[in-house]
C-alpha cells in the first residue's frame, strides 16, 4: 500500500526506499519464523491429534515446507511490490508458472523411478521416491524458482522500483510505523483464519487418515472460489493506493486555484 502511495505521488524514489525496507524486514521475520517451525516440526502432529501412523511423514512435510518459509514470503511480497507499481501481468504469469512446476516436481519427487504407459507407448519416469517430503520440496522448489525470478525481476526490471546507483537504503521510522498500523488488521484477520483452520483440523484429525485427506482436498477445492475475489482485491488495493495518493496531491493545487 505505501508503495502504491509513493507511486501514485510521483515519488518513485521514496517507493524504491519502502521496496527495500520491506524486501529486508520480510526476509528477516520469515526467517526467524521458519527456524520457529523447524523446532516445533516433530511434536507438532501430536498437538493436533493426528494418528501415530502419520505423525513422522507429517512431521517431514511441515519441516521441508517450512524451511522454504523464506521463499514463499519473499515471493508473495516482491509480488505485492510489482502490483503496487502496476505490473499486474507479470505476478500472475509467474504464480501461474508456480503451480505448473509444482505438478512436474511433485511427480519427480513423490514418485520412484518407474515405467509409465500412455496408449501404446512405455517409457522411464525418473524419480526420487521422497514420498510426503517430496511433495513438500517439490512445493517449494516451484515457490523458490518463482521467487528468484520474481526478486530479480523486481530489483532489475521493474520499471519505476528497478535499484538505481547511489540511491543508499535508508530505515524511516514513519514507515514502519505505518507499516505496522496498515499490516496489523490484516495480520490480525488471518491469525483469526489461520487458527479456525489449525481448529478445523484438530477437530478432523481423530476421525482417520482419510477424513483429513477428504477435508483438504475439500478445502483446495473451495479455494479456487475465492482466486476471483483475489485477483479483484490485488488490483484495487493497488488502484485505491495510487488514487488517494493523485487526490492528495490535486486537492492543495486545486484550492490554490480557487483561491
């Protein structure tokens, strides 16, 4: 929001400052929080009442995720950055991509090396056979490889936020603080979700291994209702964020005039 804000104000180089700030805070929570998770990975699936026979694979598949905390966090907001300058093409055909890497790395990693045969024709699948934690590496490698194109594409090709010589980072107290005041309620909003789900799930864990398997696949289905919505609100955000910034800047001109 604060980027669009620069933006639409014509301050590219204060937007450039913010885009830094943020690229850098980001990392550094994701970090701290996938070191969080690692720790709490192995009792994790008994806190939520998951059956003995699962617990190990789903141990391995929280770590492996994860882990790769960093990845999908810096690619969510080097996305953010790009939508907040008005490329709204290129974080759309690069999520896009994402989730067409993660079905080939998902059948390199989850599967052995096994013959496959379509029709009349038989040939050599490679594979590791990493199973549960091939599924999860397979995710994130899809979100790594996104992100380092993302990153790159933000610091070196974006048009307006693109890193320019000479221009030295600089930490502003006002922008954090307003950082803070935008991100808090949304912060909130999805610890709120994020806990009805972790509850949902605790709720399901004691009926069996199929019934969560039902509930997720149930709730990946659901999700692709609400990708309208998002792409509506990645695109307003964007536009309410340089408008009110155009208004603030029109109104003193305008009463200039007047007066």
């Amino acid at each position: 929001m604060q980027i669009a804000q620069a933006v639409g104000a014509g301050e590219d180089k204060s937007a450039r400052n913010i885009m830094k700030q943020g690229l850098i805070i980001a990392l550094c929570i994701s970090v701290i929080l996938a070191l969080v998770a690692a720790l709490i990975s192995t009792p994790l699936p008994s806190w939520l009442g998951g059956e003995a026979a699962i617990q190990k694979m789903a141990s391995q598949y929280f770590l492996v995720y994860m882990l790769g905390l960093p990845a999908l966090q810096m690619n969510s907001i080097a996305g953010g950055m790009h939508q907040s300058s008005g490329n709204m093409r290129l974080p759309g055909i690069l999520n896009v991509m994402c989730c067409v890497m993660d079905v080939i790395f998902n059948l390199f990693f989850i599967f052995p090396t096994r013959s496959v045969q379509i029709n009349s024709i038989t040939f050599t699948m490679p594979g590791l056979g990493l199973g549960v934690a091939g599924a999860a590496l397979g995710t994130i490698t899809a979100e790594a490889v996104t992100c380092a194109i993302m990153v790159t594409a933000l610091l070196w090709k974006n048009r307006t936020l693109h890193l320019r010589k000479g221009e030295r980072l600089r930490f502003h107290r006002d922008t954090l603080a307003k950082a803070v005041k935008i991100g808090a309620p949304v912060g909130l909003e999805q610890m709120v979700m994020c806990s009805a789900y972790v509850m949902s799930t605790k709720i399901v864990s004691p009926l069996g291994t199929i019934a969560i398997a039902a509930n997720s696949f149930a709730v990946t289905a659901e999700s692709f209702c609400y990708m309208p919505g998002y792409g509506v609100q990645a695109a307003s955000t964007t536009l309410v964020g340089q408008c009110l910034s155009l208004i603030h800047i029109s109104e003193p001109t305008r009463l200039r005039r007047i007066s």
